[in-house]
C-alpha cells in the first residue's frame, strides 16, 4: 500500500477506533440494570362471587318496558314459530347456532321451557335486576335508573303462586334441564326516538 492511499485511509480508521473506545467505556461505566418485573399477579385472583338478582321495584320506570318485551318474547316463544321468535333474538345476527340452540329448547321434552311456557295452566313472570351495592347514594342510584339503557333478566315459572324458587344469580338462569324455570335476558335501550331491545337465551348443560 503506498504512502498515498494509507493516508487516504486514515481518518475512517481512527473513527472506527474512536468508536470502539466509546462503546468500550460507555459499557464499563453503565450500571447494571436488573430485569423488569412483571407487573401481572404471581398467584391467581380468586374468583369474583355473582351479583345477587332481585325484582325490578314496581315503580321503575324499567318495569312496564321490561314487562311489555317479556310478554311479546313469550308470545313468540309460545308459537314455536321462528318467524316470530328469531327477530326478538336478534334477527340477522342470531347465529345459525343459536338458532338450533332455540329450537331444541322449545322441543327437547326436558327443557325447562315446556313446563314453564308451553304447558297448560298458570304462567308466573319474575324480571329481575342486579342488586345495586349497598353503598351506592340515592343520588348514584337515581342516575342509575334514568339512564339510557338497562339489562334484565325475565324468566316464567307454571305452577305454584309465583312466588318462585327463581335464580338468585345470572349463573342460575341457564335454562338447564331440571329448572323449575326458563329464563331469558332483554338488553333495552331508549337511545334515540325508537326505543329497541333485543333478548338473549343461554343454556348451560349439567355438569
């Protein structure tokens, strides 16, 4: 290599060892950084227990809508006809799998439905809301019932003076056979002029 081109060379040698020599101090001089931790819980939260049903008070506002959607849902339920019930569930967007759920409760001789809506005699109605907690002001709860929308859970009983037994929790309104009840959810809405509510079905199997 001739004087000329080590000359030209030069300069980005000593950048590459200048270079060298930052990074060889910078990683002396740095402390040592342990390694984060993690901000999840080690051990599992323990499970949250239900939320407690109780009747919709009788001078709600909630109450008569809620009763008017219960009374539609359980005539279209009463008919068997999906025409009438699919468009109270949701419609279009009632999965094709929903929709066999539905029609094997409203058949299966063990659903809880035949006995509660199908057979004859004397159907009771319970709607039922979730309790507030007890440390809610009057204030809380009053905004609480004038809000825009509400969930309820609405389930029929035959026989008995209405009285019950009724599920205490949501858990307990899963339609499996041998309930003396069948149940269903109704979301409602009054946003807008058009006040829509649409209702729900679950179904848990035995374990």
């Amino acid at each position: 290599m001739t004087d000329a081109a080590f000359a030209a060379r030069l300069p980005g040698m000593r950048a590459m060892l200048i270079s060298s020599a930052l990074a060889a101090a910078f990683a002396l001089s740095a402390p040592a950084v342990p390694a984060p931790t993690s901000l999840l819980p080690t051990e599992p939260e323990p499970a949250q227990p239900s939320s407690r049903l109780a009747p919709l008070a009788a001078d709600s506002a909630w109450t008569p809508r809620f009763a008017a959607a219960a009374d539609a849902l359980a005539t279209a339920l009463r008919s068997r006809d999906e025409a009438q019930w699919a468009p109270l569930l949701g419609g279009q967007w009632l999965s094709a799998a929903d929709r066999e759920r539905v029609r094997n409760l409203l058949g299966d001789p063990n659903s809880p439905f035949l006995p509660a809506l199908l057979a004859k005699g004397v159907t009771h109605r319970a709607i039922l809301g979730w309790s507030a907690p007890a440390s809610l002001s009057a204030e809380e709860r009053a905004a609480i019932e004038k809000g825009q929308e509400a969930e309820a859970l609405v389930c029929w009983s035959a026989g008995g003076n209405g009285a019950g037994p009724w599920p205490s929790t949501a858990v307990e309104a899963d339609n499996r056979p041998g309930r003396f009840y069948a149940c269903a959810r109704i979301a409602y809405s009054i946003r807008g002029e058009t006040p829509t509510w649409r209702a729900f079905i679950e179904q848990r199997e035995p374990a």
